[in-house]
C-alpha cells in the first residue's frame, strides 16, 4: 500500500470514532473515504451482485440433482430467495458504493478485475479438466474451490472480514466433500452448501451498505434541523 494511503488511513483512525477501514463508518462521508475503504464497499456492492447471481445457479443446481416434490421445492425457495436478495440490494443498498476515481483507486480496481478474470477463468478450465478425467460430478466443487481464493484475496487488499471464513470454506469444503461423498450426494450437497454462502454473504455486504445509507440520510435530514436551531 502506498505512504499517502497509509496516511490517510492513519489520520481516519487518530479520530475519536476510530478507524474506517473497511468503509463502514457512519461519520464518514465516500468522498472522504481511503482508495481501500471505497473499494471495500464497492467489493460489497458488485461483488454482492455476483455471489447472489452464483447462488441463484448453486441452489438450483444442487436442487434439480435431488429431482421430486422436494428438488421443485427448493428450486421454488432458491429462485424466491435470490429475487428477494436483488431487490433488497436494489432498493436498500444502490448508490452507497460509487466507483473511485483517484490513480490509487484505479490501481485497486485494476487488481480486482484481474483476480475477478482469473478466477472465471480457471472456473471455466477445471470443470473441463475433471470431466475430461470422467469425474462429471467433480464439476461444481471445482468451481466452488476457484472462489474461496479469490473472496480470500479481497479480503486481504481491501479489507471485507467476514469474506475469509467463507473463502477457507470454500477453498477446504469442496476438497472434503470430493473426499467423502460422489454422485447425486456430492452434487446436491456442493451447490446448496455454496449457494446458501453466497447468498448469506451477499445479503451480509448489502445490509452494510444499507446501514451506511441510512445514517448517511439520518445526517443528511439532521443538517437543516441543526442550522434552524442556530438561527
């Protein structure tokens, strides 16, 4: 990380209120946030986006797999609970993650967008592999395995806590589901499993986005109030 953000983050967390890392704090307004703090939160919005759109297809995936009454349920709950998901992020959510302009925010951008093409790429490659090798049912925990390391890496450059249980997961989970079980079962339990973490997870960065906004509009209606007191 360059000086002048490490300064910048040292001068937001010598405050009185703390430190806002991770982009989160009521009393910072986006235009005053670090390249890292936007990014943590624009992480949150577009990588929200993406996880729910992942879930969607995990959750009916792994449903279909299990056929019957119960595998048309849970399509019916999965495809329910993902609309609600994007409505909830379009509704509580849009506008609290504006995309940074300075030269160190384009920097960070740069190295998400190739970590984001890497990882879609080697989502595309590894279920080749494993159907190639006869293992088709290999295919969904090798493209779970391929989004642990990257939640894992945007924790690390941008700082979203909660991304790194679910990236460990996500990374270990598969290899011990491979391990253990095959078939139907490996299928079904891989795509609900991941889909119901993604889901969360996305859910979780939407509802801290959706928090900034509300103190963001608290402060907003609060300022004219204040100024009519003075008079």
């Amino acid at each position: 990380m360059p000086v002048s953000e490490r300064q910048a983050e040292h001068a937001v967390g010598s405050t009185p209120r703390g430190t806002d890392r991770d982009g989160l704090s009521s009393t910072t307004r986006a235009a005053d946030l670090t390249p890292t703090a936007a990014w943590s939160r624009r992480v949150r919005w577009i990588g929200g986006l993406v996880q729910a759109a992942f879930a969607a297809f995990w959750l009916v995936r792994g449903s279909a797999v299990i056929g019957g009454g119960v595998g048309d349920a849970l399509i019916a709950v999965s495809g329910v609970a993902a609309i609600g998901t994007f409505f909830y992020a379009v509704t509580a959510a849009r506008g609290t993650a504006p995309r940074p302009k300075s030269p160190e925010g384009k920097r960070i951008e740069r190295a998400v967008t190739i970590a984001t093409v890497v990882e879609f790429a080697a989502a595309i490659v590894l279920p080749v592999i494993v159907s190639a090798a006869g293992h088709s049912d290999w295919v969904l925990p090798s493209i779970a395995i391929t989004i642990g390391p990257l939640l894992l890496w945007l924790d690390y450059r941008v700082h979203v806590p909660r991304y790194r249980p679910v990236g460990w997961a996500l990374t270990v989970g598969p290899v011990i589901l491979v391990a253990t079980l095959s078939g139907t079962p490996l299928v079904a339990t891989t795509g609900i499993a991941a889909g119901v973490l993604l889901l969360g997870t996305a859910v979780a960065g939407f509802r801290d986005l959706a928090a900034v906004r509300r103190a963001e509009q608290a402060g907003t209606a609060a300022v004219p109030v204040s100024a009519g007191a003075r008079l």
